[in-house]
C-alpha cells in the first residue's frame, strides 16, 4: 500500500455500529498514513488500571464499586497521553476554561477510539481538545448481521474468522492450532438486532453534535472494501494537500 505523508494534524473520530469495521478502517489508515496513531480509551484504562497509577488506582476502585468509570476520568487519561506525547501543553488539565490548543505537527494525528459515545461526552471532549473530523461509518443492518452469522472464533487465542472473507483453512479449525473454532455466546441475531437498535439510539444525538459543529462526514458501504478508498480520498482531500 502507498505511505501518504499528512500536512496538518489530523484529530478524528470513527463513528459506526458494532460490525460496521472501525477496527479494520482505523488500522488501513494508520498503514496509508503513517503519521497517524490510535489513541484509544479502553487501553488507556487498562494499562493505567495494570501500572497502578494514581488514576488507574482511582478508577480501579470505581470499578470494583461497580460503578462505571466517570467522564471527567476518562478526559483526564486521554490529557495526559497526550501531554506524554506533547501534543497539547503539558500544562494542560480538564479544569481549564478553555480547551488545549493541541501541536499543528502531522506527527500529532491520532484517531480517538472508544470516547465520545454520546453527545454529553462529546460536549466535554470539546471542552478539553478540539477534533476537527468525524466519520461515520453506515453499513446496512442486513449486510451486518450477515457477518456475525458467518462469525467463527478460536476462543483460546480470539482470532477471528469469516466464512466469506476470511475462511480458515480448513473449516472449523484454527489455522495455527487446528483446534475446532466455535461461535460467540452472544452472536445471535436477535441480540445483535437490540445491540444495533442501542447504538442508533446513542449515536444520533452524537452526530448531530458533530454535524452542527460541521465535523461531520458520512460514508456509506456494504464491505470496508467499498468504505476504504472512499476515506482515503476524503483523508488526502482535508489532511495531504497544501493550503494556500
């Protein structure tokens, strides 16, 4: 695949229902456009929860309460990766009346995974660092639930195939182990349909947020193959080409 260099920092969003393929669409950007990296919510926890850092701690202890992990938790984690990596002030903090005036330097493009979820999120990520693209990512449902019915597992590994385009070797079996693959307890269809139906509930008022804000950006596509070249062009079009 050709590398493409970015002129300008690229702060994004990928928006899409579960089996929509962020995942897949968040990794071929980050190959074509190697300036950009993930910043993701869920690692960040884990590995500050793992390290047992003063707010690892904190949020451990959420947890363990069986409270989810507040917002302002969650904004604190994604600051100060970034002020690891100076791409904001490395005096910035979620208390400041404004939000941080992230680096203009390509090397600071990242694609935020996990966070924000819904619009009240959305409204204090503004708070703390300005994105300036949100994708989201539409697939119909039918095609969706085609591909978790044709869904196959190697639970001990969590490699994951599709019996249409990625088949195993040999069905049934694991390519590296050959141990039989086996279906998720939750791959049915009926909850995948409720799933769906809570993630149009929660995402609505999200792109709305965004489309006001005029971030917003929608691509439509049966296979990430028809989505991909789609979000290359729009990438170079608003990231690679030269201001003048």
């Amino acid at each position: 695949m050709t590398k493409i260099k970015l002129k300008r920092a690229a702060r994004i969003i990928l928006v899409g229902a579960p089996g929509v393929g962020k995942g897949t669409q968040s990794e071929r950007l980050m190959n074509r456009f190697p300036q950009l990296s993930a910043v993701s919510s869920g690692d960040l926890l884990r590995d500050n929860v793992h390290n047992k850092t003063p707010l690892g701690l904190e949020a451990e202890g959420a947890m363990k309460a069986g409270n989810l992990v507040p917002d302002d938790m969650i904004l604190r984690l994604i600051l100060d990766a970034l002020k690891a990596k100076r791409w904001v002030s490395t005096t910035s903090s979620i208390d400041d009346p404004t939000p941080a005036t992230p680096s203009s330097s390509p090397s600071a493009s990242f694609i935020l995974d996990g966070f924000p979820r819904t619009s009240v999120q959305a409204c204090k990520l503004d708070s703390i660092i300005p994105v300036n693209l949100v994708v989201s990512l539409i697939t119909p449902v039918e095609i969706i639930l085609g591909r978790i019915a044709e869904r196959w597992v190697h639970a001990p590994s969590g490699r994951v195939y599709n019996t249409t385009f990625n088949p195993p070797k040999v069905a049934g079996k694991d390519d590296l182990t050959g141990e039989s693959l086996t279906k998720r307890a939750d791959d049915d269809e009926e909850t995948w349909r409720q799933r769906l139906k809570k993630f149009d509930e929660t995402s609505e008022p999200l792109l709305e947020h965004y489309e006001k804000k005029g971030l917003l950006w929608t691509v439509k596509g049966n296979s990430s193959n028809e989505i991909s070249p789609q979000l290359y062009t729009e990438f170079e079009n608003r990231f690679c080409k030269s201001e003048f």
